[in-house]
C-alpha cells in the first residue's frame, strides 16, 4: 500500500503521528497546499514524504499520485474539496478515503422540509464508475462519519433483531483556557453542517429536512462528561446508514452546548455565516473565512484544552432476545492523554485514527470492496478490535 | 454663516434635507469621500454644494474649508475622523460642530475600574487654544450626546434645586421588516460605544469605568415604545453634563434590548469586533468592518422600518419646591412621521436636526460661546423652542 494523505492540518497531522506507528504501508506521502505544513507534519517521522498539491485540481492530485505510484489516498482537508480529491484519485487508478463527503445543497423552495442535493450524491453518482473499474471509495471513515457507522452495523449484526432508531450523539466537555471562546473542531466545517437544513432518514419516507438546530434534547454522555444540549444537523451518517442497515429511523445530533448553539444562531441572523465574498473596502472576502481567521487554530490548542470528546451511537430497537433494548456505543478520548501519547488535541485524534485503522485492515485484506462505500458495508469486529489494539477501545451502555 | 458639513451618510443626507427648509446660512457645502454620494445628498436642493474631501486628513478639510470661505464645519462621520476635521476646522478659523468626540481608549492595567483616555480627551486638551482664538468647538451636539445634555441643562436650570442623577436613556422599538437582524444606526459606531468599558460620574469620585453591558434595567419608554432592557454604554454625555451642570451622578444607558445586547457579547467573544485587521487567504480586513458590510445600511432601510425612537434624560433629585422629584425629559420620532415628512428614517433623522438647530442659534446669535463646550454650557430654552419650532417638539415626564 502507497498512501497519499492530501491536507496537513490538524487531523492530517494527527493521522501522521497515528500511522507512524504501524507498518502496513510502504509509502506515505503528506501533501498540502502550503508545502511548510506538509513538511511540518511529516517533520520527525522516517520514511514520509512532504509535497504540495492544490486540493482543488484533480489533475494535480492525480499527477502527484502518479508521480509516487500511490494505491490509496486519503482526504484530510476540508470537504469543499472533497470532489477534486475524489476524482483526481480515481483519474489516478487509486482508491480513495475520506472523513466527509461532498456538500449538500439546500432544496431551493422547501429547504426545511425536502432535502435538495444532498451529502455524497455527487460520489454515489460516481459509483458505478468505481465499481467498474473494481476500485473502492470508502466515504465517511472518521469518527463521525466513520466509527458512528461501524457502530451502528456491529449493533444490527450482534445487539438487535430490530432496529427502531439510530441516533448518533456527539458530545464532549472540552475547555479551553485562555479564551473566551475557541470551538475545539474547524469552525468552517462545523458552521456548515451546522445551519445546513439537518437531514432525517425514515423508513417509507426516505430522507427529509428539518429546521437547523432543531429539537433540542439533553443527552448524558458517558466518560465523565455529563449532560450536553444536542440538536439535528446535518451528517453523513444519516445518509450512510440506511444504505446498508436495517433500521426505521436514522438522525444525527450533535452536542453542541447552549453556548456554541447561541454563536451559530448570531452568526447565521449576521449573515456571517456566509461563504459568498462580499465588499469591503477595497478587498472581498468571505464572511465565513474572516470568523475562522478570529479564532484560534482549533489544531494548535491541545495544550490549553482540558476534558474528553465523545462519539457514539444510541440504538433503540428490539434485543436479540426480543425484549425492547437501548444501548449507546461511544469511544471517548479523553484530551490529556492524547496530548500525552500523540500530542494531538482530542478532537483531531479521534478523527484521524479512525481512516488509519480502516487503511490498515485494506491493507491487511481484512475490509475488501469496490465503488463507493461507507463504513457500515463492512464487518465492524475487525475494526473495533483493531481499534482497540491501538490502544483506544470502544465501550457499550445499555440505556 | 457658510457651513461645510463633512459626511454624507445616513446623517449627514438627513442634516441636508432638514437644513433645505431654513434660510440661516448664506453657503452649504457637503463632502463626503464619495463624491457620488455627496452629490447625490444635495440633489434636488437648490444652493447646496457637492465636494469630495479625505477627512482622515486635517489639511484636506482646511484647504476645502478656505476654498468656500467656510465658517462652521458639521461633522457627520464616524468618529475614528473627529481629530483630523476638528483640527481642519480650527487650522481654516472655522467654528467646529460634532455629534461624537474623539475616542477613548480603555485604562491598559484596570479598563473596567479606571479611565484611559477618555471620550472627548483629546478635543479638551485643544480647549486653549480654540478658546484664544476666540473660536467655538460645539461637541457632542446630535441627539445622544447632543439634546440630551440640553435636556440636563434645562433640568438644573428650571426643574430642580439640587439634582441627584442624571440618567441618559435611549429606547426605540423600531423593527426592519425582511430582515433577520438590522440595527437601525451605524453598527461600527454601536460596537464601539457599547464593548469599550462605560464610563459612569459620581461627584467626590470623578469618572471610573465599569463592565460593558453591565446591570441590566428595565425602562418604560414613552411614545408607545414601553419596556426596553437597557445597559450601561460608553457615552459622551457622561463626559459632558459634569462639566457645566451640578449633579451627584451622571450615567447613560442604552435600550438595546436583550437581542443586540446577546449579538454584542457575541460578537466580542468571537473578536469580530476588532479594528484592527486579520489576514484572510491573500488579504488584509477589519472584522468589525466586515460585520458591518454584512448587515443592510441602516440609512436605506426607512421605507421597510416601522416604529419609534426616544431619546431622554431621566433627572432624579429635589424639585424646586424641596420634595423629591424624578423627571424624564424627551424626545420621541416616529419612523413613519420622519419618512413621510422628510424621507429619512428614524434615528438618523433625530440625530441630524439638532446641529441643524444649533448652527442657527449660533446663525442668529441666540447662543455664543468660544472654546470647547458641550451643549449644557448654552442656555436651554430658545434650544428647545427652536426644536419644537423645526416641528419636533419635545416632552417631559414626571416618574
């Protein structure tokens, strides 16, 4: 296997440290738009190579994994550029990973109720493609897409005989000290799927929207986290799930906290959510770049960060005894000892070592597939028990 | 009198159509930096002037003000521009009105105990020489601070024996229809009277800061408006009203309302309400003026706005008959009354006709001063019934 990681950011970086520590590679290349980042990422570590691509060519990510004869890349830049990467790999002959997928459009006349273009509808229409040409694009393989999704399938396959509702809840009691306000993940990202309409899967009535931040719930996180308020937004999981899962409902909510929910509401009423340039002074700028470029680097502050992040799924459903059941898988990471093992925030590592762990199950043969896929068309055991050999475990709570 | 007024925005427009009805000036020329929006401020009034003018720069608004023989200069920009116009003015021997003083800057050590520089500061300390050369600085003479220092004035004069407080307070309930959010005046300027540290006057202690936004009161505002939460807020009048007037305290508070006041404390965390620039991709911008670019111009929105404006001076002490007595002094505008009458919205409009009323005191000799003087340091009455005169009368309350 001959990785090609295209972004060295916080989760790219993380990704690095993470598969640094295993052998099932033969090459692994760090690409960014901005080479000094790529060489900082790589910075440390034998046998990785830095280069610059621009993630918004699929030629050029196609000519760079010619040029060091790559078999899989994995995306680890913001989703805006999920299509360039995604073609540009397969113009390459290469399979493909990444942790989201292609960006929604709202439905122009009713975006709070039918869903318009909607999370990876541009890759699944490639997906005949891939398929023939026995390629695979595996979509969403995060945590969140990712590990939610593998959850999700080891529930079906082992914990249920039927599935009412699959819920992922996300949460964490992550501090940051020293400012007033620093969001722990990419506040681009986090402010797109956040006031995108959040999407809802039921069964005989297919996906539909609903408001942002919607129907608020407090949910207890386990690992000592505690209640968080979490609301409907947009995820791939929703659009994941029901594709390979049997279930009767499928949502996303995300733990945001009164106070995040209260910034992304200001943000949107200001029209400062925004990503269409507008004037001023002599310059244009997007709203959205100039709230990211306020705040602090999410990356770089793992060590003014105290707490853990939780992702997991809530499944409800009945039991394979037939009795009713609700069980919550979830992985915590608690920040210290991320900081302490790989000195990377909590966040970012949690994200980062799940497309890891499915590179090296590829690599091993343990996951094999072709076209485009998500997390659950693969068996969940040997990736939770891999996940767990790298010294991360899942848990389970009966609810 | 030839008057040049520096600005044509919402304010500056206003001054001119209010101005076009009297008869006390022999020459009015507007400048703006925008030639476009000067001319466009003068069209369809016989007499009036367009020119264009830097006023970040003190020779350009001299040169300007010797070129049309002027003798009164109105400021109506923001007021990151009220040092160069006033030492413009003072440099061509023209008499200088303003409706914001020059900036303050927060205490470095203690900016939410002790003063910096103040509001106003760095005008005072030109009082010498305006006063030698026998000339007049009228500040802060719009409507907040402006009628309201007249409104204490006229309270120590005609109303009270000994005054207790004197409390601005400022309310509206103007809505914008079509827009999530819309402030109604200059959302530059509002930022930055209401994060910097207010500024609160209590004889024996002088002037100290406290938080911004800080105990939270409701008011009853009159004219329909009714209950408005409202906060301290850095003001002029606080700087003004104990230099002329003998009071036990003088504070302002501003009717934001719970809605701008959660958009500010928002703002504040995020850092977009910063000056100073960002980088973002290849560019240099404010933030604070990218929220601004965000949100509609509040001078265009009159025709979409319903509602009313009250501004007013709560006076608290013992009346002239030795009982105590509280007192609420007004003045309210009706969108609706200001757009039909005159074609501008509310608070611009309100804050536009009084320097139009004291550049004719001062045309007609009513009021005469040399130095640098607030509104309190002029005799009341003829202000207020020249105010009533322009149409606009003002009200008084007893609590």
């Amino acid at each position: 296997m001959r990785v090609l990681l295209v972004g060295a950011g916080g989760v790219g970086a993380a990704a690095v440290g993470i598969a640094a520590r295993r052998d099932f590679y033969e090459a692994f290349v760090v690409a960014d738009y901005d080479p000094q980042r790529a060489r900082a990422a790589v910075a440390g570590h034998e046998g990785f190579l830095a280069a610059q691509v621009d993630a918004s060519s699929a030629a050029a990510v196609a000519e760079l994994c010619r040029e060091h004869a790559i078999t899989h890349v994995l995306n680890a830049v913001d989703p805006r550029f999920v299509m360039p990467i995604f073609d540009g790999a397969y113009q390459a002959g290469a399979h493909y990973l990444d942790m989201a997928m292609s960006l929604s459009r709202p439905h122009a006349e009713e975006p709070f109720s039918r869903t318009g273009v909607k999370l990876g509808d541009e890759q699944f229409a490639a997906a005949g493609r891939w398929l023939d040409a026995g390629r695979l694009a595996l979509v969403g393989m995060g945590v969140e897409p990712g590990l939610s999704d593998v959850f999700a399938r080891y529930a079906a396959d082992h914990l249920f005989s039927r599935i009412d509702e699959i819920g992922i809840r996300d949460g964490g009691n992550l501090v940051v000290a020293g400012y007033d306000f620093a969001p722990s993940f990419s506040v681009w990202t986090t402010i797109e799927e956040c006031l995108n309409p959040p999407v809802i899967w039921e069964a005989g009535r297919g996906w539909f929207t609903t408001e942002p931040l919607s129907e608020p719930e407090i949910f207890d996180f386990p690992g000592g986290i505690g209640e968080v308020e979490c609301v409907h937004v947009e995820h791939e999981e929703v659009l994941l799930i029901p594709r390979w899962v049997d279930a009767q409902r499928v949502t996303f909510k995300y733990g945001l906290g009164k106070e995040f929910i209260d910034v992304l509401k200001t943000l949107h009423k200001l029209g400062l959510d925004r990503t269409a340039p507008v004037r001023v002074g002599g310059v244009s700028v997007s709203p959205r770049d100039v709230v990211a470029a306020c705040l602090p680097d999410p990356a770089g502050l793992g060590d003014r960060m105290t707490g853990s992040t939780c992702a997991g799924t809530l499944v409800t459903g009945t039991g394979l005894d037939g009795r009713p059941r609700s069980v919550y898988l979830y992985h915590v990471v608690d920040n210290a000892w991320s900081m302490r093992e790989y000195g990377s925030q909590a966040v970012v590592w949690q994200t980062a070592v799940n497309p890891i762990v499915a590179l090296e199950l590829l690599a091993t043969g343990a996951w094999q597939g072709t076209g485009v896929l998500g997390p659950e068309a693969f068996d969940a055991v040997p990736f939770l028990d891999l996940l767990t050999a790298y010294g991360s475990p899942w848990q389970l709570r009966e609810q």
